[in-house]
C-alpha cells in the first residue's frame, strides 16, 4: 500500500464488545435500527408461562355457595357488592326464570349500565375475596331467549334461592338485635 492510497487517521475506534459487530447506520434510520433489534431480541426470549386462572372448570366439583359464604358476599360494602345483592334479591323472588339485564334493571330500580358495570367487575371481586375456582358465580348464566338471543340471561334455582333468602333474612336479623 503506498502512502497516496492511505487514509488520513482519525478518532480512535471503538472497540466492540464480544459478540457485537460496529455498525455505521445513517441518523435518519437509527430509530428503525433501534425498533428492528428489539422486536428480534423479544423473538428469541423465551415467553413467560401463561398465570394459572382461576375459572371455574366445568369437571371440577364445586363447593357450591353456602348461605354463610352468601350472607358474606351480602355484607360487602363496595358498590359491585350492593348491585349483585340487589341482583340476588331479584332472582330470588323468582327462581328459575331467566332474566336479561334490562329486566334486571327494571326490577332493581337501577341502570341498565351499573348492571353490565358490577357484572363485569364481579369476577375479579370474586377471585379476591371468595372461592371463585370453587364456587363459580353465585347465580346461573345462560344464552338469551328467543325474544332476546343474543343477552344473556341470570337466574337462580329454587335451593340457590333459599339460601339467598336465609342469608339475607339471618343479616337483617342479626342488623336488628344489634340496633337493640
């Protein structure tokens, strides 16, 4: 190599880290670059283990809801408490016809919206503070009737209901001897 041919020094080089290659990648494009080598460093990791959920397997026995895990689900304090109690006292009036939320929230007095809210909210409550694995939801879900297929309707049966009643019948009893 003669001297013509040689290119002036400049800064010193970098050296690289074992296992990584320097590249020159033009400014306008080193966002891209970044984005690239992350999306194939998340390829290779290996994925987390999905968590174990807590739903209710329809092989599994069931504990069924007693009227004391009852009358404990009746004692909460939250709103989601309050509306399914509200629920449960509906249902329970009439065991073992299927009702839409609509009909829910006419027979409870309120919307429509607080309904679909608590039900939503009414799994996670569930998990926390009950045996949702297994006990499963303290009513029955079903496919809408043919006025209404595509809601889902709630219903309890004549013992769910009962026990219902009991729970709430020992809660304002207990309420009452307590005011005394």
């Amino acid at each position: 190599m003669t001297e013509a041919n040689r290119e002036p020094p400049g800064p010193p080089t970098p050296s690289a880290p074992p296992g990584m290659v320097l590249v020159a990648v033009p400014v306008a494009h080193l966002p891209h670059v970044a984005r690239l080598l992350a999306d194939l460093d998340a390829r290779r990791r290996t994925a987390p283990l999905p968590r174990r959920r807590s739903t209710p397997r329809p092989d599994a026995p069931t504990q069924g809801w007693t009227v004391d895990e009852l009358r404990r689900l009746s004692r909460g304090a939250s709103a989601t408490h309050r509306t399914v109690a509200a629920l449960l006292d509906a249902l329970s009036a009439e065991p073992g016809r299927g009702f839409t939320v609509e009909e829910l929230s006419q027979r409870t007095g309120r919307p429509r919206q607080k309904i679909i809210g608590a039900m939503a909210g009414l799994t996670r409550l569930l998990k926390a503070h009950h045996d949702y694995a297994g006990r499963g939801l303290p009513f029955d879900r079903s496919p809408g009737r043919p006025e209404a297929p595509r809601e889902l309707c709630y219903s309890v049966d004549q013992d769910r209901a009962a026990d219902w009643c009991e729970a709430r019948l020992s809660l304002t009893d207990e309420e009452s001897s307590g005011a005394r």
